[in-house]
C-alpha cells in the first residue's frame, strides 16, 4: 500500500507537539521534520485514514499556524 504524503508549513515551536498527537492517534499518520527552522513538516498516511488526518489538521489549525505547503 502506498502512503500518501502531504507537506506542510507549522509553528515551529509546535513540531514535537504535532509529532505525540499523531503518535497518540497510532497509524494514522507519521509525522517527518523537513526543515525545523521554518516548520516545514511531511505527513505519510495510509489513503484509508485521509479524513482522519484531516479532521486532526483542521483542529489543530484552531489553535496555531497549520497550513498546507
């Protein structure tokens, strides 16, 4: 099965954060540090837990800087 990747620009500050909500939420994502200077992440999902991850981005973008790149 392939992952299906999806860059994005985060708060900094918030990487290692973002790491453990993923970690805690078990395969439904990996998070991977492209450039920790400007928070630019990568997250690799199975195609079958999309919406999932999604629904995570969307409320972590309620409380600091989430974009897609």
């Amino acid at each position: 099965m392939q992952s299906v990747l999806k860059e994005y620009m985060v708060d900094k500050t918030k990487i290692g954060f973002i790491r453990f909500i993923f970690e805690a939420y078990e395969g439904i994502a990996v998070v991977t540090t492209l450039e920790a200077g400007t928070g630019h992440i990568r997250l690799a999902m199975p195609p079958d837990r999309q919406e999932e991850v999604n629904m995570v981005t969307q409320a972590l973008k309620k409380d600091f800087y989430f974009e897609p790149r």
